[in-house]
C-alpha cells in the first residue's frame, strides 16, 4: 500500500480544512467553478473524475472473466451482496437512520438528499483499492481480477437501473436523462477508453503499461484530492454549521460495511471456498467505488447537495474501516479453516 493509500483519511481531512477555508476566502471563485455545468454535469469536476478512473481502469484486464469458472462460489457469493444485497440494505439504512432515527439532527430539507448520496455509494462496486486489500489478505491474485472485470461489466448496464429503482423508491424523483449521461460519462466512455490504451500498450509489452501507470497513478491521487477540494469548498458553510452531519452519515455506512464484509465472509465459508478467495470476496461486497459515486451525486443533485457530501463521508472512512475488514479476515483465517465445507473441499482436492 503506498502512502498515499495508507493515510488516505488524513488527505480527506486536510482537503476539507483546505476547501473549505480557500471557500471562504474566495467564494466567487467558487461559485463559478460551480456554474460550469452543462447537461447538469459541472465540467471541472467531470474532468477530474476522468483523472481519477481512467489510470485505475487501465489496471483492469477484461479477458480475465474467461477465468470467472474457476472460482464460482466466490464470484457467485460476491455478485449476489454487491448487487442483491448491497444497495437495498443501504436503501434500508439510510432511510431508518437518516429519516427516522437521526431525523431530529439533521437538517430535513437535505434528508432525502442524504439518503441519495449513500445509495449511490452502494450501487457502485468497489474497483481499485480492492487490488490493495486483496494483497493485505493474500488473496488469489485472478480471482480478484476476474471479479473485478465481472464487477465493471455488469456496472455498465446495471448501475442505472439500479440507482434509478431505489432513488424511486425512496420517493426522490430520478434525473433518467441526467442519470443516463453519468453512466455514459463516468462508465462506459472511461471503460472503452481505458481498454484501448491498455490494448494498444500491451502490444508493446507490459512495461509500456506499467511506465504509463507509473506516471498518471500521481495525477488520479492529485485530480482525487483536488475533487475533494473542490467538494468541501462548496460544502464549507454547511460543514461549518453542523459538523454532526458528519458523524451521523458515517453510522449506516460503517454498519453497511461490517454487514456486507461478514455476510460475503460467511457465505464463502458454507459453501466451502478457499480462505484465499474469501477474503477479497469479502472486501469487495463491502467497499466502494467512491470516486464514481461522488461524480454521479454532483451530476444528478449538485455539487453543493446533500448527496455529493453523503458520498464524501465514504471517502472519509474507506481506508481505516477496510484495514479494520482485512485484519478481521486475517485474524480469523484458522476459524475460517475449521468449517465443515471448506474441510471436505481441502480433501477432495487433495486426493
């Protein structure tokens, strides 16, 4: 993990000291950085998220999905928390904490909107810190990559329909048009570009990849932190007035998290899957793909929304919550190992 990654919740700390003093300072600025929209999509932000996706997709190798069969309780164990039990949980959380429970802290113009902001979070698999925890778990390298390309495929035809199905729900009027474009803008079209730079580098050999990554992973870290920047630079005054905002959104995240890990961990289990597999199931049942997340709040609500903020609060968490997963899973790695499926698979494989 690099330092980066290590100490990515001080980076999101001290971007929102930064937002939102440099929003304070310079609001006009801000305010027309805000205004550069087009099709409800704020174009500097758009810009960025292209920064950030794009070098993270490079990684990701499509023809592994013809490896999907070799691992098929892990796969089928990790599609169904990410896609049948993921967003409807966190559809249910948010609504019983933020509309119910937390409704008397929380300022009710922007509950629907929070609520918004982390069904986005959930309906948008996790796709490159989970090549960081599934090391820390030393977690079958292509399984990881496999699930990982199943994950961005299906993202390409399912995200919208589910986002647009629970925000229905939820009784908050969906965009369609607007919603259409951010799958088309922040999926499709980084996905399609990303796989033909990869191809076209792969021609040359791995290194030609590699030395590319190598040079744009600085920029995504900086168009990242520059994002937040401008995130909390717009949210400044709202942060300032009720900081319990904060605390009171990551409560249904972190539950959602340790809900989704434990039930990935213990469906690999009774079906017998290997502990390597297990683990980054797990982690990729309960992390989250942030930055599309965030991008997609600010199309569809705005950049000063409930919503964009809901999605940042992620960000705010995801490391320090996902170290506490991986330990768990290490931790418990001999318990894992006593489970009567996985004990029966261990002896057929070995005769």
């Amino acid at each position: 993990m690099s330092v980066f990654e290590r100490y990515l919740s001080l980076w999101v700390l001290l971007c929102i000291l930064v937002g939102v003093t440099l929003g304070a300072l310079a609001p006009d600025a801000f305010a027309a950085l805000a205004a550069a929209e087009v099709a409800s999509i704020n174009l500097p932000v758009a810009g960025l998220v292209w920064l950030m996706i794009i070098p993270m997709l490079l990684k990701v190798d499509f023809s592994a999905l013809a490896q999907v069969g070799r691992h098929w309780r892990g796969i089928g164990v990790t599609l169904f928390v990410n896609w049948a039990v993921k967003p409807f949980s966190m559809a249910l959380l948010a609504w019983l904490f933020l509309a119910v429970w937390f409704r008397p802290w929380l300022p009710a113009s922007e509950i629907d909107s929070y609520i918004a902001g982390l069904i986005l979070l959930a309906a948008a698999p996790c796709t490159a810190m989970v090549f960081v925890w599934s090391h820390l778990t030393k977690g079958d390298a292509n399984f990881t990559l496999s699930q990982v390309a199943l994950n961005d495929a299906i993202m390409i035809v399912a995200f919208a329909p589910v986002v647009g199905l629970l925000l229905g729900l939820s009784a908050i009027t969906v965009p369609w048009s607007t919603l259409a474009l951010s799958v088309l803008l922040y999926i499709v079209a980084p996905v399609v570009i990303a796989q033909i730079v990869r191809s076209l580098l792969m021609e040359r050999g791995g290194d030609a990849l590699d030395r590319l990554l190598a040079v744009l992973q600085p920029v995504s870290i900086l168009a990242l932190l520059a994002t937040l920047v401008l995130l909390f630079g717009f949210q400044g005054e709202k942060l300032l007035a009720q900081p319990l905002v904060i605390g009171l959104l990551a409560v249904p995240i972190l539950i959602q998290v340790y809900f989704n890990a434990g039930l990935a961990y213990l469906l690999n289990r009774a079906s017998g899957e290997q502990h390597c597999v297990a683990g980054p199931s797990a982690l990729i049942g309960a992390s989250n793909f942030f930055e599309l997340a965030v991008a997609a709040a600010i199309s569809l609500f705005g950049i000063q929304s409930g919503a964009a903020l809901a999605t940042v609060v992620g960000v705010l968490i995801e490391v320090p919550v996902m170290l506490s997963v991986v330990a768990l899973v290490n931790r418990t790695k001999p318990w894992y190992e006593t489970g009567a499926a996985v004990r029966r698979l261990q002896q057929r494989d070995a005769q």
